[in-house]
C-alpha cells in the first residue's frame, strides 16, 4: 500500500488523511524529519504560510522537505501551494521555490470574500466544485509548469513533473478525483 | 460564485487546526503573536483578566483598533460580539472580519437568545461547556465551538471540565440504539438533526478548540491530548513575564502535543506565568462560563 505523508505542522491535515484512507493508501503524520524515511508522496496541506515557516527547521528542517520535494512527489494545497512556488515577497513567508509559478497570497481578501465556484480540470470532463478559503493566487506560470485546473480561465492549479499545487481545498469535498489524480500521475510516477 | 456558504466558514476553521489563536489588544502585542507563530489573532480593548479587573461592561471593541491590528498582519483577525448583540456583529461583520466570537467574556445584551448565525456572511465561534450547548450554537450557524472555561483566570479546571463534557456526550450519543436519541436530544435541548450526525460520525460536525485559562504549555498540550483541535490563549500570554517567548512556547507546545521531550524543552527558561486566580472561588456574578445557555 501506498504511505503518502500529510505534513501535520498546523492546517487541515486531517481532512487529507481522511481523504487518503478512502483511495486505499496508507496516510502517515509528519512533523519529524525522520516521518519522511518511507513515504511515497506527501502533502503540504492549508493552515497559515507564517505558522508553518515559523515551525519548519525545528524537528523538521526545510533542507529536509526540499530533499524530498528534489525526487519524490509533493501536493501543495493553499498554503502549500505557497511553499512549493516563488515570488512570494512577504518576508514572513519562507517557498522551497521548486515549483515554477509565482503565487501571491491571500488574494481574495478576508474570510468573507472565500466562496465555492465549479472549475475545469484539464484531465476530466466534469466541474469540480473547489472551495477557495483566504485562497492564494497563481499570478504566472513558467515554462516548466503546466495548467491543471482553470477558474475563470485563470490557473488554479498547475503540476510539475512529480509537484502539483492547488490554490483550493480539495480535501474540504468529498470529491476524491484530484487526489487520485496526484497518486496516479506524480507519487506512483515519481516512483518508476 | 457562492461566497460565505456553510462549508466555506466551516473551511476557515479547518485551517486553524493544531494552531493557537492569541488574544492581543495592539498592533504590536499582534506582531508579537504573528512572530511567534499564531494561526490567528483575537483582537480585544482588554484581554479577559483586565475585564475581570475593571468592571463596568465589556462590549465590541472599537472598530479603528480591529482594523490597525488587521493591517498590521497576514493571519486571520477575529473580534468578539456580546452574546445577542447581532448588531455588533453586523459592524464587524462590515469591517471584514475573518471570524466572530460571540463570547461570554463581554457582558450579554440577551440572555435568552443567541445570535442567528446563519445569516451572516462572516463566520461564528461560541463557547460550551457541554454537548447540548455545543448543538445549540452549530444549529444557529457557529462554524467552530471552543470550550467556554473561565477566562482570564489562568485556571485550566474549567476547560478541561468542559471539554470532557463535550467528549462524554459524544461517547454516550455513540453508545445508544436509533430510538433513543430522540430522547436523549430532549435531554441535551439539542437539534435532533445535528444529534443524529453526531452519533454516527462519533464526532462534533465543526471543528473543537479550547479556551478559557491556558497559561502554560503544558496546559495547551493537557487539552491538545483530551481532544482539542487547536488552542485559544487569552490573558496567558501577555499577562505572564515573557510573551513572546511563552507564544512560541505554546504555539510549539501545541504542533508537539503528545512529545513530552519538545514540552520540557521550551517549558525550560520560561519566566512566570501569569498569576491567576482560581476560577473556584469566583462569586456568581463573575463566573463568565454561566453567560449563555
């Protein structure tokens, strides 16, 4: 079975664990360094970008997590998919920069600004009703990243090779087709 | 575009999790608390133990306050409403607030109803100190429930009472045939919809943090381990003699709940907590849990 990590700092990492369990993979907490030893993928869920910079580096090292971002996949949803890009110019907010797309955040404004909205996947035909909380933007996507998901023809989702990074929330639905999407095409391909 | 729909509040709060959200009163008590890791902030005139000390009636801070403090970080800001009062809750509501505490610690302007929730675009924290009175607020729209505790105390017995409370319910809910829920909902004055989901997902349908007289780490992680989702720290920090250490503290203490290493390892050199006082010996009139129903 297939461990994918749920990086447990701060956020909603029990929501992907849960989403995990019902694709038949094996979720594993991490917040030591040595919880990444055996995993096939991990995900760096939503919480607050300042919170899990702050804390990185303490049992958990940032060279460790970009170790493991070099060769093996990670999904970056929200505040991970502020992690996993760059451009970020809020000095509160440290990015591992591997992924080729320029976010900024909290785009929308305040919680009250949030909302749902249906948008188009590039590798399924039906919507996919995404929920965008305080949600970051994906301002530029460079040439070694590709479109996954668009709202509004803007990208809300892009993946690069073995990286993939969601503006929205898909653990928040009981929609389980982008998670399987990032198990059948970055962590068992990251494998090969 | 559906904005603020119940999911998208209850969303909010699922990001908070395995955090600490710190009541500050200045913009830079809230740099404090963004440095040291908050997942949020509660913006507030005076934090619970100073409204304890100076009488007269708590009521919404001034807007202008909330709003520097909104400026000043990234973090979600919320602010606190009277119990009822759903004007104070429009004005905060219009100022862009990320979540309202409908709380207990400001003097009630109803003590018969609660807020209707549900109608505002903004999303609501209540406090409990038991099951019934967790399904009370969700059934009116509360995205999030926290233990109500004794605020401003430094005292963690109330918090721990209430959440065990809350979790004994839980328990009892799963124990029982379909056809005795009816009767229990009774008992709990809880909505019978929200009881039946409770007593299949064995769970509160939002998520619960706790609340009222954490001052140490070691008390974030007492409540970390007796089911808390995440953490609300008011007079403990910027009462004790080292706020911004002591945030960080427990902002770790709460990642690391269950690692008794990493607890002694920044509850060491921490200077003293704040006093406090025992929530036991209050009089009525200042037992701030007994606010609401």
């Amino acid at each position: 079975m297939l461990q994918i990590g749920v990086l447990a700092i701060q956020g909603a990492f029990y929501k992907h664990a849960e989403t995990l369990k019902s694709l038949q993979t094996q979720p594993v907490i991490v917040k030591y360094a040595a919880d990444l030893a055996h995993l096939d993928g991990l995900i760096i869920p939503g919480g607050e970008s300042t919170v899990i910079t702050r804390q990185l580096g303490y049992r958990l090292a940032w060279e460790d997590l970009y170790a493991f971002a070099q060769h093996k996949a990670v999904f970056g949803t929200c505040a991970g998919l502020i992690m996993l890009g760059k451009g970020c110019t809020d000095p509160r907010v440290r990015q591992l920069g591997l992924l080729d797309a320029t976010i900024e955040r909290n785009a929308y404004g305040s919680q009250i600004e949030s909302f749902t909205e249906d948008i188009t996947l590039s590798f399924d035909e039906h919507p996919f009703h995404a929920v965008f909380i305080r949600a970051p933007k994906i301002l530029k996507v460079g040439k070694e990243a590709e479109i996954v998901a668009t709202f509004r023809g803007e990208a809300v989702m892009v993946r690069q090779k073995y990286l993939l990074g969601a503006a929205f929330h898909p653990e928040l639905t009981h929609d389980i087709r982008i998670h399987d999407y990032f198990i059948r095409h970055c962590v068992t391909q990251s494998g090969k | 575009m559906e904005k603020s729909s119940y999911e998208v509040k209850v969303g909010l709060a699922e990001m908070l999790k395995g955090g600490v959200i710190m009541d500050v009163t200045n913009v830079d008590q809230a740099k404090i608390a963004e440095d040291a890791g908050a997942a949020a902030v509660m913006a507030l005139e005076r934090i619970p133990a100073d409204i304890r000390a100076y009488g007269g009636i708590a009521r919404m801070s001034n807007p202008e306050m909330i709003l520097k403090i909104k400026e000043a970080v990234s973090i979600p800001v919320m602010a606190k409403c009277r119990i009822g009062h759903f004007a104070e809750a429009q004005i905060l509501e219009e100022l862009g607030i990320d979540f309202i505490d409908e709380s207990e610690v400001l003097t009630p302007a109803d003590e018969e109803n609660h807020i209707w929730k549900h109608d505002f675009k903004a999303p609501f924290v209540c406090g409990c100190r038991d099951l019934g009175e967790a399904l009370r607020r969700i059934g009116e729209g509360a995205a999030m429930m926290r233990t109500k505790g004794e605020a401003g105390t430094g005292d963690i017995v109330e918090a721990v009472r209430h959440m065990r409370e809350v979790n004994r319910g839980i328990r009892r809910l799963q124990t029982m045939d379909k056809e005795e829920l009816m009767a229990e909902a009774k008992r709990l004055g809880a909505p019978f919809s929200i009881v039946e989901i409770v007593a299949q997902e064995g769970r509160l349908p939002v998520p619960n943090f706790a609340a009222g007289g954490i001052a140490t780490p070691a008390d974030a992680s007492l409540m970390m381990q007796l089911g808390a989702e995440a953490v609300f720290v008011g007079s403990g920090i910027f009462k004790s003699d080292d706020p911004s250490a002591r945030a960080e503290a427990i902002v770790k203490a709460v990642t690391y709940y269950t690692d008794p290493a990493v607890l002694l390892e920044v509850s060491k050199g921490l200077k003293d907590a704040m006093f406090g006082k025992p929530a036991k010996g209050l009089p009525d009139d200042e037992q701030l849990a007994k606010r609401g129903w």
